[in-house]
C-alpha cells in the first residue's frame, strides 16, 4: 500500500466521520425559520445527494466481491456478508451487489480499469441526478429486452436512457 493510499484511507475514515457529526448534528437542528419553498429547496439538495451516495457503495462491494472471499468474510456469499453485517434483507444486498456490478468500476482481466457496465446512468447517479426509481425501470427495460438485440444498440440505448433519466422525474421516465 502506497503513502496515496495511506493518506486517501485516512482522508476517508475523517471524512466520513465529518458525514457522521453533520448528519447528527443536521437533524438536532430546528427547521422553523425556514419556509415551505426552502425546506423543499433544502430537500432536493438532500435527494441529490442521497442519489450520489451508492457511488461509493458501488466502488466498495466492486472492490470485497473481486479480492475477497465471502467465507474469509464470515458468510457462504456474498449477499449474506451484506445480510449480517448491514443488518439488511438478503434480497436488499443482491440488490446492492447487483447495481454494483452495473454502475460500479470494473478492472479487465490484466488489471486495468474498465468503465462501468452502464456508464451513462453511473455518471448520472453521480450527478446525484438518477434515483433508485429510475434504477429500477432501467433494470426492468434491459431485463425485458429481447436477446436477439446486440451490445452497440444496448449501449446505444442505455446511453440515451440516462441521459432521459437525467432530465426528467422518475414517473416521466418509466421506459
């Protein structure tokens, strides 16, 4: 492990305990002197970073499932690791493992880094854009899809998705 990746594990333990005392702090404070139109102004900040939040997520069960086992971990998959240490149903975490795979960073068999299955919803979530409403009609689209349809048109098709996805609310979006 590089001094980079030293620094960048302690960069990330600090910040996350920064998100800890802000998330705790945020909710000790009152909301009273704010109006209707600010509280939603403040909402929607919220949501998009909510949005951008399994981004990181994505980049962490990319990062377990590829160098780790999941008996090493405790459990016999890895949907159960998630299970028992989220406190969260088996079904949540092959969700979670599942849109990892898709959005998340992939690494080619000599190790280079490879853009994500869905790179357009990917940078979309980022953007803190795209939603799990949105994730979820896009999964249902490409589970629907016929077979017969090649790579070029599903990457063609996936690209143009999120870019819809990105400018529009989850109930105008459904494909």
């Amino acid at each position: 492990m590089g001094s980079s990746a030293v620094a960048d594990r302690e960069a990330m333990l600090a910040a996350l305990a920064q998100i800890e005392e802000l998330t705790a702090q945020m909710n000790r404070l009152s909301i009273d002197a704010f109006t209707d139109a600010e509280l939603l102004d403040m909402q929607q900040r919220r949501e998009a970073i909510a949005r951008a939040q399994p981004v990181l997520d994505h980049r962490v069960y990319q990062r377990i499932t590829s160098q780790s086992s999941p008996v090493a971990l405790g459990a016999k998959n890895y949907a159960a690791v998630l299970s028992q240490r989220l406190r969260i149903s088996t079904s949540e975490a092959h969700r979670r493992l599942d849109e990892a795979a898709l959005f998340g960073p992939r690494t080619s068999l000599t190790g280079e880094p490879l853009a994500p299955t869905m790179p357009g919803f990917a940078r979309g979530q980022a953007q803190g854009l795209i939603g799990a409403e949105h994730i979820k009609h896009l999964r249902w689209f490409f589970r629907e899809l016929p077979g017969f349809v090649d790579f070029q048109t599903r990457e063609n098709v996936e690209a143009q998705l999120a870019q819809h996805a990105c400018e529009r609310a989850c109930q105008d979006f459904c494909v």
